[in-house]
C-alpha cells in the first residue's frame, strides 16, 4: 500500500501546482538542468550530469525494529563536492560525513567520522539532439572513519559505475545508475552490486517531484558477524551470511530550484524487502550550489 500511496501524493502535488497555474514543461533551453537531481541514495546514485557543485546533505535514517539493535536511529551530516574540470570530466568526493548513531538496544550511542571516498566521472555520450547523456566513473573509498560507527574497516573499496538519463518529453526524465562495489580485502567487507531508478517530472523550476527506487544485492560473503543483511549503503558490516540479499528501498520527492544557482532537495525512502535489516526508512535533505 505504501507505493500506491506515495504515487497518489506525487499526482496530488501536480494537480495542485496546476490548479495555482503553474504550466507543466520546459524551464529553459537546457534539458538536462530541468531533470532532477538524485536525492535518494546519494552517496552511490551519482547524476550524469558534469558539473561542478557543493552539495551539503542531512540523513535521518530509521533503524528497523528486526534488527539486532531492536531499532533505533542514524543521522549522518556531510558535504558532497564535484568538479568539472571540463564539459564532459569531473572529479568528485562524494562520501565523507560525520554520523551520529542512536541503537534502542545492545549496543550504546556513539558519534564519529566517516569513511572519505572520491573519483571521477566521464559523460561518454552526451546527446543534447536525443536528450540522453552516458556517464561512467570510479571512485575509491579509503578506511579514513571511527569505527565505533562501523568505519575504518578493510582496505578500502572501489565503486566502478554508469550513469545515465533520458528526457522523455512532456517534463518527464529517466535517471539510472548501476555499479559494483569492490573490497581490496574481501575478508573485511562484502562484495555488491547497488542499481537506482528516478523517474521525476518537471512541473517548473520551483517543484520537480519524483519517485525512485534503490538496490543492492550482496554478491560475495566476508568473515565479519553472521548478519542475513548488509548495512545498505554507509556500512559495510563484512557480513559472513548475506550473500544473495536484495534490499530494495521506495521513495519520493522533489527538487526546487529555488536561486539561480541553487537547487533544494527533499525525500522520503521506505524498505520494500525482507527482511528490512538496517533499513527502516530514511529522510534526506540536500542543497546544492552548483556553479
């Protein structure tokens, strides 16, 4: 029911920004400024688009009461940056953080750094004719964190992606991304693979909504503790029993572009497996300063 109640909150929000007479459309010339941003997922749903911007972001993320820490909740407070070093190359450093990490049981608060991970993204195909664009990239997460928040473990890990979106017309755009997480040690952490979905469409420049969807399946076992599940994206607890699990988490939101060069984003994500594992849902907020 929760799906079929977050697509009726998204026609509900279009049908109200046309009623106060906002024409559903174009903004500008360019197709790919009227797409929405990823907000969902944001430290592997990396947009296509090459651009260079600070993106601070705020998670709010429910911890499902199965888990082994009968819930409880994370905040993670980071600044994402990206820099186009040409029309089609960026350099981007897309994971850092500070989390503050609240379980309900077994285990006590603790608060710490996250791990720091960074690369680069090439659009391979950027087809301004067909409004498409193909981008593929890399990044390495280097063991920098506390581990008092499950950072800081293994020797780093690669995440080898491809990025893509399609306008479709009539305000509506596809965005898509899938990679595979890589650990040099892989007693330490488990092997993925993390994929996403955006469908958004482009009311005006003041409210894109969107529904989207994120996965990940873990490929490869580690030699850490006996969890059916894996930490989804932040953590990687180096599970020696979840091979095989698919976690999958809905959500919805909008983008606004709110000043000339800044855009606000808002989401809401709920977990559509089982079993849930870390994942209850999640609340993000970002702005991005793009320039």
């Amino acid at each position: 029911m929760k799906i079929f109640n977050l697509a009726a909150l998204a026609l509900l929000g279009t049908a109200a920004a046309q009623t106060i007479g906002v024409t559903p459309g174009r903004c500008d010339d360019n197709w790919k400024s009227e797409a929405a941003a990823p907000v969902t997922n944001p430290l592997y749903f990396e947009d296509p688009a090459i651009a260079t911007e600070i993106r601070p972001l705020f998670l709010y993320h429910d911890i499902d009461k199965s888990f082994v820490t009968g819930g409880g909740y994370v905040e993670v407070y980071a600044v994402q940056l990206r820099y186009a070093i040409t029309d089609r190359l960026a350099v981007i450093a897309t994971e850092d953080g500070y989390i503050d990490f609240h379980p309900k049981s077994v285990l006590t608060h603790q608060s710490g750094w996250a791990d720091l991970a960074a690369g680069l993204k090439y659009a391979l195909i950027d087809d301004k004719e067909n409004t498409f664009i193909l981008t593929p990239g890399f990044k390495l997460k280097l063991p920098t964190g506390n581990e008092d928040v499950f950072q800081g473990t293994g020797d780093g890990q690669w995440d080898i992606f491809v990025s893509s979106a399609k306008g479709l017309g009539y305000g509506f755009h596809l965005t898509g991304n899938v990679g595979f997480l890589i650990p040099n040690d892989f007693d330490k952490e488990t092997a993925e693979a993390h994929y996403s979905l955006q469908l958004d469409y482009n009311v005006c420049r003041y409210f894109k909504p969107f529904i989207s969807m994120n996965g990940f399946t873990v490929l490869d076992n580690a030699n850490g503790p006996a969890l059916p599940t894996e930490g989804f994206d932040l953590i990687n607890f180096g599970s020696s029993a979840a091979s095989g699990d698919t976690q999958i988490a809905l959500g919805i939101g909008f983008r606004s572009h709110v000043l000339n060069h800044v855009d606000v984003g808002f989401a809401y994500e709920f977990c559509a497996t089982h079993p849930e594992g870390l994942f209850g849902d999640r609340f993000t907020v970002d702005v991005s300063y793009r320039f």
